[in-house]
C-alpha cells in the first residue's frame, strides 16, 4: 500500500515510520522545510527510545521518505492519514480542529484520484462527517471515503505500542474503506491482534473514553495516597492488593504528582466539553480535572512543609521535569507547576533530567541544569523526584545524602 501521512509530530512520524516497517511506502509531509531537511538527513526531532532506528532502515530500504510537497506525497496513494495537533482551544477546553480541517480541505484540492482520508489526530466527536463534508464541498466528483482511526500510544513505549497493539480501532462508512485499512493492518492481523471495525463516532469515542478512565485511575490512587497519608497506611501497599484483583489491575495504580502530557489533561477536558454540549455532563472526568490539579497543588504544599513553611533560602534538587520517563515531552508535566512555585517561593532550584532539557530550558526560567543527580544534590536541602527515571531508580542513596 502507498500512505502519505500529513503532519510529522509524535503521532505522525511513529505512525509513518511503523507503517513503512509493515512493508507499505510511506511519504511524511510536513510544511516546515527544516523539519524535513532533518529528517531527509536521518535526524529525528523528538526522543522516542528506538525511532531513530527504525527510521534509518526503512529509508535506506526506500519505504519512507519526506517532503514538503502535497501533490507529491498523494501521488498515487491509497490512503492519507492526517496526523496534525489538536491542542486544547483557548477559553472552551475543546479541541482545537483548525489544522484537521485545514489539512482535510488540502488533501480535497490536491488528490485526483480515489483514496481514503484517516484522521489518526484525537478528534472530538463528529470531527470525521465534518471531514467528508469539506471534502465532498471541495471537490464534489471525487470519490473520497473518511476512516477514524485513532492512536493509543504510549511516550517512550510507542513503537512496542504500534507494533503490539493492545487493539486497533477503525471506524469506517463503506466496504471499500474498510478492506484498505483491514490492507494497511494486515501485519497486526496475522498475528492475531485485535483489529476492531466500527461506526465513525464508536472510533471517535473509544479514544476520549479510554484515556479519561485511565486518568481516572491515576487520580484515585492520588486521592488514596493523600488519606493512607492521614491514617499511617502505606499507599504502595494498597494499590498493590489492589491491582492484584483482575477486575481492576496494577496499571495506571502508581501514585505521584498528577498526570501530564498530550494525551490526558487535553482528552479530559475535551470529553467534559463534548459532554456538556451534547446535555450529557461528564461529572466523573470533570471531577478527575479538578482533582488532579488539586494534587499538584498538594504537592507545592508538602514540599513547603519539609522546609518549615518557606522556601526562601532554600537549595532544592529536582530529580526529572518531563512529565513521564522516556521522553522528551514536557507538556502539562507537574514539573511545570511545582518547580515554579519552589522558584517563586525563594529556592534555589537544581534540575537533572535525562532528556528534560531541551524542552525544559525554556519552560523553567530560574533554575540551573545539572548533568547528573548527584551534582543536583550537592548541599541540597530538599531532594524532589518528579519523574520514574530508570536512571534515578538506581541511585546510591548513601552517595546521596553525603
């Protein structure tokens, strides 16, 4: 098969370098010609454990390339994914369509032939009709089908994810659409992983529901660490018996300083708005919103504690900014919230991330980045770990505290 994916962000560039794996042909497109020179030339601008390699064999295989050219990448192709942001549009919490739609209404000018167009991008709701309805208002005699098929991939576990998939969602309209993208997935088929075939709006849904559970999860046991704090239990404990019961499971049961990310606070606060809008209020998801920045803030407060009510004077070591391990990614990361509180409060604030800095420098004006966590800890007053660093698990605790 020939696939051009439009957007070469995290969702797009895993998406295509893991198609071009399968064995199809696949041209990224990207309107920012740096991005593309960097790519061309083997460079992959994000840290994801593995891409680089991937991307490098499969070029010199010749099954992925990138261009700025549209025409060029839909020469002949079978179907066009979308893969562009959709952040969190300012003042209402909904996602922000301008780039799909913007992308749907290209792809309408510039194909001449049949293909399905796919939106991998987290989209609300009813984004896919509207997407035929452009493309069917932008060239009325082509005959073009829309496919939903959205990402569930994990930062610093995304090639695992995309190549063993807990499951594959498609939402489609037509049998023609449905054997091409059953085509693309071919490779998940003949190893027996779940390919679920559905409605548009099914596919649109599974994706919003799926991560408002999971950060359902992540904030009830945020919620349980804070009362086994009042009461003496321990909160490892208890989320070990409880994951141990199969109906609810250990993952997503770690608890910490709120969830981050692209995925989470976006997906929430979009599946709050469609709620409302639809008479249809989330209370649940709107709770988890509200709670997880309240842990946050719960954290600011602990940490003010450990230093006798003030900050001022202060050396304070942050061990991880971004807002998991294995990724660059500093987005909605709670490093975001509390490290400027440390800094506004008076503190002296050391940082070390493995991958945290690039992103972070900019983010975290006020603070001084240390190469490793020892030298963060050097006359520290407060050690603060933010982020599940494999390399911070390993720590000598007695090196440490000297």
């Amino acid at each position: 098969m020939r696939i051009a994916m439009i957007g070469t962000g995290y969702v797009g560039l895993v998406s295509g370098v893991c198609f071009s794996d399968f064995g199809h042909d696949v041209v990224c497109v990207d309107k920012d010609p740096g991005k593309i020179a960097r790519l061309t030339a083997g460079e992959v601008p994000i840290f994801e454990p593995g891409l680089d390699v991937l991307l490098e064999k499969n070029v010199a295989a010749g099954r992925l390339a990138f261009t700025g050219d549209l025409a060029e990448a839909l020469d002949g192709v079978d179907a066009v994914f979308i893969a562009v942001g959709t952040p969190t549009r300012r003042g209402d919490g909904h996602a922000d369509l301008t780039h799909v739609f913007a992308a749907a209404e290209e792809i309408a000018r510039t194909l001449d032939h049949y293909a399905v167009v796919v939106t991998k991008s987290t989209v609300p709701v009813g984004t896919n009709r509207k997407v035929k309805e452009i493309l069917d208002l932008a060239r009325p005699a082509l005959d073009l089908d829309v496919a939903s098929n959205p990402e569930f991939l994990r930062e610093g576990a995304a090639i695992d994810d995309f190549m063993r998939p807990d499951r594959v969602v498609v939402g489609v309209e037509t049998d023609r659409a449905a054997d091409i993208m059953a085509d693309i997935y071919r490779p998940l088929y003949l190893r027996d992983f779940p390919i679920i075939t559905t409605d548009l709006e099914s596919a649109e849904m599974t994706k919003y529901a799926a991560n408002a559970f999971l950060a359902a999860k992540i904030t009830f046991i945020n919620e349980i660490a804070a009362l086994c704090e009042k009461v003496g239990a321990d909160v490892k404990s208890v989320a070990k018996g409880m994951g141990l019961d199969n109906r609810i499971g250990n993952k997503f049961l770690h608890a910490g300083p709120g969830y981050g990310g692209s995925c989470f606070p976006k997906d929430t606060r979009a599946l709050a708005r469609i709620g409302q809008e639809h008479a249809a209020p989330q209370h649940i998801t709107e709770t988890v919103i509200e709670v997880n920045e309240a842990v946050k803030r719960r954290m600011i407060e602990k940490l003010r504690d450990l230093c006798d009510d003030s900050f001022n004077g202060r050396t304070v070591a942050v061990l991880g900014v971004t807002f998991k391990p294995n990724t660059d990614d500093m987005r909605e990361a709670p490093a975001l919230t509390i490290v400027p509180a440390l800094v506004g409060g008076g503190a002296t604030v050391r940082v070390s991330d493995p991958q945290g800095q690039r992103e972070g420098a900019g983010l975290l004006p006020g603070v001084a980045w240390c190469a490793d966590p020892y030298a963060a800890a050097e006359d520290a007053d407060l050690i603060v770990l933010l982020t599940e660093w494999n390399e911070f698990r390993a720590l000598d605790l007695a090196r440490l505290a000297g």
